[in-house]
C-alpha cells in the first residue's frame, strides 16, 4: 500500500479542515477524495516510505489502521513549518536515504518558513490490488531492509501477504518471477537438494546475514533448462550485496 501527500492551499485547507478531519479519521476515501480535489500537488510515497515517515512525524494527527489499510495524516498550514523542518532534518533525510523518492520530492515542493499550504496523506485506492501476480524471489539491499524490517514483521504476523508483497516489491533491487509450475519446480528441487531451505521458503523472508548460505544452496538447484530467470541472476548480480530475501508465495496471498 502507496500513500500519496496532497498539497493544497492554506485558504482552501482551513475552509474545509473540520471536514478533513472528521473523514479523516471516519470517512471512506472517496469522501476524502471529494474534499481533495483542488489539491495543488500530489506527491506519491512509496510502501517503506510513508511508514518511516509516520514514525518520525507521529506528533502531528494520524490515523493508521494497518489491518484496515489505512493510512491518513494532516498537517495543517500552522504546522507547516514545523513538518518541513523535519523532513529536511539533515538525520533523516540522511536515514531514509537507501529509499527515499516521493519523500525527497515532497521536501523539494514544500515551501520554507511559510503558512501558505495544508498536506494531507492518504493511502491509494485498491486498483493495485488487482494487477498480475507473480511468484517471486525479491532481493532486498541490507540497508534498505534494515529500515523496513520492523514493518515488514508486523505484516507477516497479521497475515497481510499482500501488504507485505507490496512494501517488498516496491523498494527490492531485483526480482526473479516465477510461474506456478516452476515455483513448484524449485521448491521441489530445494527440499530435495537443500532441505533446510524448507523453513526459509515458509518463513517468507530472510536476513542479509543468512544470505550467503541461501545463495549457495539455492545455486545448486538454479538449472537454466528448469529456471533460466534465476539462474542468470545468481550469475550474474547475486554478488552486488548481501541481499535480504523475499520468498513470495501466492498461495499464501490467496488464503
């Protein structure tokens, strides 16, 4: 799940603040929508990088509601100040470097020691949530995972493989598709020539620290005749990083 932050103008925020924030922390995003529409800019944050951003900016009005796919903030034109300040806070900005896009763009928009505009996050519709599916291994970077594993933890405890597919897909270096009868294949393969493999494939991800072993046992089963994909990536950029992995499965999505 994507967040994207509206800027509108200080006049039209404080006309309608009572509405935003009554639907905010109550209203379908529809309703939200409507109350939006003559937003100025529209700034989209990536899965891992509305979370991170929520954390540092927990002193301003949020509602997050995880297992309801929520996720809405405001920050009203008197508060504007104080918000810049804290994105362009040289340590964060610094911290979420490794996987910042729409929130280096936000600190660019936002004008400085000024009231002149409102912000309001809220999540994505659920369009996404229909898009093709894959079986994938995705391949995280160590310094990215270290931002976004505590998230990542609480979605696999939830159950919400198909947040957690998002947050992974969006901020992974690489990612080696798979179709159901070669996820089969491999997994086959792995529990024949690698068997402790099993409990990483089930446990849905893992650390970089454990990358170097999975890498080797997943080589001895990487065939090009059965998974050419994979085997041209173990080949040819699996030694860029040690890599956190993500093993997603879509049968677990799809329970």
């Amino acid at each position: 799940m994507r967040c994207h932050a509206y800027v509108i103008t200080s006049e039209v925020y404080r006309e309608l603040e009572a509405q935003i924030l009554t639907q905010l922390r109550d209203g379908e995003r529809d309703r939200l929508m409507y109350l939006l529409e003559e937003h100025e800019i529209d700034v989209e944050l990536l899965s891992g990088e509305w979370r991170i951003l929520f954390e540092r900016a927990s002193d301003f009005y949020q509602v997050i509601n995880t297992e309801g796919r929520k996720c809405r903030m405001a920050i009203s034109p008197d508060e504007l100040q104080a918000f810049v300040q804290l994105i362009r806070d040289p340590i964060n900005t610094k911290d979420w470097e490794p996987l910042a896009s729409g929130l280096s763009e936000l600190v660019d928009v936002l004008p400085v020691g000024v009231d002149m505009v409102g912000v309001v996050f809220l999540e994505e519709g659920d369009d996404w949530l229909w898009t093709e599916q894959h079986n994938e291994l995705q391949a995280l970077r160590p310094e990215v995972f270290s931002l976004i594993e505590g998230h990542i933890r609480v979605l696999i405890k939830l159950g919400d493989h198909v947040a957690l597919a998002r947050l992974c897909g969006d901020h992974c270096e690489a990612a080696i598709e798979f179709s159901q009868e070669r996820w089969r294949l491999l997994r086959e393969h792995c529990h024949d020539k690698a068997p402790e493999l099993d409990d990483i494939f089930d446990g849905a991800v893992s650390t970089p620290l454990d990358y170097t072993s999975i890498r080797e046992a997943i080589s001895m089963v990487s065939n090009p005749e059965f998974q050419p994909s994979l085997d041209a990536w173990l080949r040819v950029h699996a030694d860029a990083a040690n890599y956190a992995l993500y093993f997603r499965a879509l049968a677990r999505e799809r329970d």
